[in-house]
C-alpha cells in the first residue's frame, strides 16, 4: 500500500536521492524549456492576461470577470504580475511552475517510478497543466501540496491548498467535494472544514456570476447522451477511443479497483457522471477539461492508498494520456512558433510611418486578436463589431458577423483573420483587392493570414 495519509514504513527519515526517479524529473524539465521555448502564445493565454491588465471601470469586475466563467484568483496573480513583467517574460512564470510539481509529484510518489513517468507525460502534465500560460499549473500544485499535508497528517491545510485551487478554477470543485468526504470519512472535524469550504464556495459563485451572459456557453451538439459518453471515456483521448465502449471500461476499472470503499466509489462516479453531463451541456465535445477527471481519479487512489490493482488501473487510465502527450509534444517540436511570418511585423514594415493598428488594422474573426494584442502590446479593430481590443467581450460575441466598418473603410487598411475564405468574398464584393503579406500557424488556434486591403 502507499496511503497518500501516511510516510511508508521505514521511509520516515530516509534522505537518500532517488536516482531514477530525479533522472525522470530532469528528462520532463528538458522538454518543459524545450516546449516552452517553441510555444506560440494562443487564445486563452493571452486572453485572461489582456483582462487582467485593462483598467477597472466597474468595481465589481475585479471579483466577477465580466463572462469569462471563471474564478478571479488567477486574474489577480495577473494584475500583481503585470506591475514588474510583460506578456513575453510572464508567462515563463508557468514553465517553472511545471518544474517546480515535477519534483513535488516525485516526493509524492516516491518508490512509484512508473507512475511518476506516466503521469509527467500525459497529456495534460505534458502540456496545459505545464508550461502553458494558465492557472492549471497552479492547480497541480494545490493538488500535489494537498496530498503531501495530508500525508503528514496536516488535513486541513490540505483542505486550504484545494480550496485555493477552487479559486483558480470553477472545475476544482469536484476534487475538493471528493476530499471533503473523505476528509468526513474519516473523522476529520466538519467545523474546521467549514471555513475552506466557504472560501471556495464564494469563489465558485464568483465563476458562475462571471459566466452569465456568455455567448459561447450552452448545448453544442445535439447528440446530447452521446456527448456524455465521449466526457466519460476521457481516457481515449480523441475519436473513435472516446465513446460508451471506453466509458465502461474505465468505470469497469474504477468500480474494481475502489468496490472495498463503496462510500468513495459511489462519491467518485457520481463527480464523473456529473462533470460528463455539465460540460456536455456547456462546451459539448472539448476535450481538454478531461484532465479534471483524471486528477480526480488520482486524487481518491492515492487517498484510499495505492495497492498492486489500483496501481495497474491508474497505468491503464494513464497510458493513452501518456501517448498522445508524447505525440503531442513531437507535433509542437515540429511546428514552432518562429516556423512562420511574424504577421504583425510584416503589416508594421508593409504599412511604414504613421501606421496606427488602432483604426487601420482589423482582425476577423476576434480570436485571431488576443494573441497578437498580448504579444506586441497593442490594440486593434474588432472585424466582427469594429470594437476596440484587446480581450474579447464574450457578451456580444459572434465570430460570424461582419462589421460594416471592415468592409467600408478607408484604403489601404491590413487584416489579420483566420477561416480567411469566409471573409475574403465579402470584401472583394465591396470593390476591395487584397494582396497576402504573410502566413503564420498556430498549434492550437489554427492558421492565420495577413493582408493589406485595397
């Protein structure tokens, strides 16, 4: 057994370096700089940074981030950040974050070297909850500190560290609500627990007020139970994998490797089947949440103490995270962020002196915008509603519409847009000519264009 709650026998004083396992730790650190110096900052990183430093207007905003659906702790680290660091040295921040959990995750799970490896190179430790610039990292390191208090016998500390992490994201909540009855389980007094608790409540309502009015939030996909097996079959990763056959082999996998603890299993698959349903019913098919329920499967193994079966059911659940972290990476390696155009650059020398991206540059649709904001520190037109940006404003998003300013303005003007072809035809009718400057790819927000408009 390796109780998450208690040191293994004879381990207590031990000091000696665990070769293997820091050899495991400094491969997965190589890749992090590697990773991170190939990384193209995209959509989200750039998006919660632009929010985090634009002016207050509205006190109430700096708790309840206007339809972004999110807690506004990491905002908050963002704001204080901004004060000594730009967008391109910030979010480095994460990266040591990553290496700094993988020498915790090697503490916690000491004497486990194959779990170690599986868990560094899944997708979601490889990645988002890695060198990205998002609170995940963070979140990780909530999770790991949580179970090293509770391991030495500092229960409700740990309780604090995932009430904090409830604070960072809306979806830690199904970790803390697992802990908290086990913590019950127990014995561990309700009354202490009471004031994490709270705290993360009240950062739970701040998401859920912050998420009002969003556009982009509700049913996107009509085959509704279908979407609640793909969330449930998380761990195949992508398409065919993901689907009722994988679902019941992993709940099959849970429900024998937990069926001594009915009170946890039966909490366990209830957060599952709940978080299948609520993001079925809020994102659809979107895959990078998943990695909530793959923390929560490892938070309640190494609780209930991991024994030779749950030891094999986490390699199964972790082994296709594992590959497709591994393919992942190679497909970052092999496209990074210097492979293509500078686009701003080159519409900045195109257009020479006097060139001003706040009324002669237009992106289209507004995703393309963040990135490109973030990166070089300006603000440009809004091709969807002529708006000013910076970050997006969910409320009165539409990555369809046209603003009429795009298509009337004064020549020459320049674009940036992504799914060009479906804009391009709409300015051509309107007597404009177009010339390419430049192509740029981004792993994860697709391939953008820029243009000079005629």
């Amino acid at each position: 057994m390796f109780p998450a709650a208690s040191p293994e026998p004879g381990t207590a004083t031990h000091r000696s370096i665990d070769v293997p396992a820091l050899v495991v730790v400094l491969i997965y650190a190589a890749l992090q700089i590697a990773l991170a110096i190939s990384h193209d900052p995209w959509l989200d990183e750039a998006q919660a940074w632009l929010w985090a430093t634009a002016p207050i207007t509205n006190p109430m905003d700096f708790f309840i981030i206007p339809g972004e659906g999110h807690p506004p702790l990491w905002h908050w680290l963002l704001r204080a950040l901004s004060s000594v660091l730009d967008f391109s040295q910030v979010r480095y921040i994460t990266l040591l974050i990553a290496i700094f959990n993988a020498f915790l995750l090697s503490r916690l799970l000491r004497g486990e070297l194959l779990l170690l490896f599986l868990m560094l190179g899944s997708f979601a430790v490889l990645q988002f909850w890695a060198y990205h610039f998002r609170p995940y990292g963070l979140v990780f390191t909530c999770i790991i500190s949580a179970l090293l208090l509770e391991r030495s016998g500092r229960s409700i500390a740990g309780t604090w560290a995932l009430a904090v992490a409830c604070a960072l994201h809306f979806f830690a909540g199904i970790l803390l609500a697992f802990w908290l009855v086990w913590q019950w389980h127990k014995g561990t007094s309700l009354l202490k627990l009471l004031p994490p608790a709270l705290f993360a409540l009240l950062f739970g309502i701040f998401a859920v007020l912050s998420s009002l009015g969003n556009t982009t939030a509700g049913p996107m996909s009509a085959d509704f139970t279908g979407t609640i097996f793909y969330n449930l079959g998380w761990i195949g990763m992508t398409e065919p994998l993901r689907g009722p056959i994988t679902a019941a082999v992993t709940i099959a996998a849970l429900v024998f490797g937990l069926r001594r603890q009915p009170l946890m299993l039966t909490i366990l698959l209830v957060l599952l089947t709940a978080f299948s349903i609520g993001t079925a019913l809020i994102y659809g098919k979107y895959p990078w949440h998943s990695a909530f329920q793959t923390m929560l499967c490892f938070l309640a193994f190494m609780l209930v103490g991991i024994n030779t079966e749950r030891r094999w059911i986490l390699i199964l659940l972790l082994t296709p995270q594992f590959f497709y972290g591994v393919a992942a990476a190679n497909y970052r390696l092999a496209n990074p962020a210097w492979a293509g155009d500078d686009l701003y650059a080159l519409i900045a020398a195109d257009a020479g002196q006097g060139f001003d991206p706040q009324t002669d540059l237009f992106a289209w649709p507004e995703l393309v915008a963040p990135a490109v904001s973030a990166v070089h520190n300006i603000k440009l037109r809004s091709g969807n509603n002529g708006s000013l940006l910076g970050s997006i404003d969910w409320r009165i998003f539409d990555k369809t519409s046209v603003t009429p300013e795009l298509l009337d303005h004064t020549a020459p003007y320049w674009l940036i847009c992504a799914v060009c072809d479906d804009l391009l035809p709409q300015l051509q009718a309107t007597g404009h000519s177009m010339t390419l400057l430049g192509t740029h790819f981004n792993v994860d927000n697709g391939e953008f264009k820029a243009y000079r408009v005629e």
